[in-house]
C-alpha cells in the first residue's frame, strides 16, 4: 500500500527564524524534497513580528523556493485572531480564528487581499490553510469565490474532495511514521529547538524516500466508502480528545 509523507512548513513569512529555516533548506535541498510553505501575505501578527526580517527581500526569495519546486500556499491574511469558534468550524475543532464565524463578505474581502499581495509579488496560488485550523463554510465559499479549490487540512488517511475542495489531511503536529496513506504534517521551525530540529533531520533521513510533493499528494485523491468511514471516526476522536496534537 502506498504511503506519503507532505512536509508543511507554517508561519513563513519576513518576520520569523531565519537561521532556523536556513538548515531546513539545506536538508530539503540535500534530499530533493519539495516542501509546502504556508506564506503570510501580508503579516500583522504581533508574535511573528518579534522576530527578525531576512536580509534579502523576502519575495524575491518566496519566488525562488517556487523555481525550486517548493509548492507556495496561502496561510491566512494577515495571523490576526479576531474571533473565537466554539467548535462550529469545518473541522469542528474550535479555536481562535481569523476566519471562522465572520460573513462571506469579510471572508472574501481577507482572501482577495491576501491573493492580490500575491498577485502583485507574481506568485500563483492554488492551494489554502487557515491559521489554527479554523474556517468554517462561508471560508470555502469565499475560496471557491477567489477560484481555489484546494486545502491542506482535513481528516483521512487519504486526499479527498468535499463540498468541491480537494482536501490533503493533516492530522499530526509532531513526525508520525505511518504503515500506508498519504498524511501532512505540520512544522513550526520558529519553536523549534536544538534537538527538535535534530529528530527532524533524523526522520527525513530515515523518510527520504516516503517523503512526496504535493502534486504527488493531491494526486492520490480517494473517496471511497471505506476512507469516508475512516474520515468520520477520525473526525469524532478528534472532537472529543485533539489526540493528534
């Protein structure tokens, strides 16, 4: 049976561990892998902006991850939590949010706002994940408004499609080795320490060859009645525990 690891980097934006995300670069690099970067376009969140700016232009440097292969993905607005969602989300998770319960109105003036600064910077965007996992329907309304059609978040052990989103789950915060199925997981380097990054290395050394693209990973879509099921169970343990984080 098939298995696939996406590796998707969150919070890349000007402001964040450059040093940190250099010795990723040097390991993706090393292993040919493509990762997902999830780029804040236009960043005001006031964590991220306590760390240092790069020493080059930040968007000349997103363009060339992209010539590199390296899938760019939108990653919110702005980070700017405004609203708290009791688990009436997508995903039923709750949490803070900058999407999750505002109108469709709203929703998609934050999208078009976040595309047009990538529109501007000649970065093509076809694929979205909200901060903290958060959004709700009037989100997907709004990014089918806004012609994307695809997220990285979601339950499964597959990619599937649903209310017409292409969905690549993403169930695991922390390296899991899996025995079959296609999982993102999601890496923060701005908390990453010393040895956190070290059993990253570990595991993409060990993973190398498990380690895929996202067009590998969003090629594999799969709905059938045996993975909605596992979709649903998984859907449920994660609303009652958050097990996976």
């Amino acid at each position: 049976m098939f298995t696939g690891y996406l590796i998707r980097l969150d919070d890349i934006a000007e402001n964040m561990d450059w040093n940190m995300m250099e010795r990723a670069s040097n390991l993706f690099d090393k292993f040919r892998i493509k990762p997902v970067l999830g780029v804040i376009p236009n960043n005001k969140d006031p964590e991220l902006l306590n760390y240092p700016t790069h020493e080059k232009n930040f968007w000349d440097q997103v363009r060339n991850w992209e010539k590199k292969g390296w899938k760019i993905a939108m990653h919110g607005n702005k980070h700017v939590y405004d609203k708290f969602c009791k688990k009436n989300d997508y995903l039923g998770l709750g949490g803070n949010s900058e999407f999750c319960d505002h109108s469709f109105e709203e929703q998609y003036k934050r999208l078009k706002e976040g595309l047009n600064k990538f529109e501007k910077e000649n970065i093509k965007i076809k694929t979205f994940f909200a901060p903290n996992h958060t959004f709700d329907n009037n989100t997907i309304l709004a990014l089918k408004k806004n012609g994307i059609n695809e997220i990285i978040d979601g339950y499964g052990l597959m990619p599937y499609e649903e209310n017409g989103i292409k969905f690549i789950p993403q169930l695991f915060y922390k390296l899991h080795e899996m025995p079959f199925g296609v999982q993102t997981f999601q890496i923060h380097l701005n908390y990453f320490k010393k040895n956190d990054f070290e059993k990253f290395e570990k595991f993409i050394e060990s993973n190398s060859k498990k380690i895929i693209s996202y067009d590998k990973a969003i090629s594999k879509i799969t709905n059938n009645l045996p993975h909605k099921l596992i979709r649903v169970f998984l859907k449920k343990s994660l609303q009652l525990k958050r097990l996976f984080w």
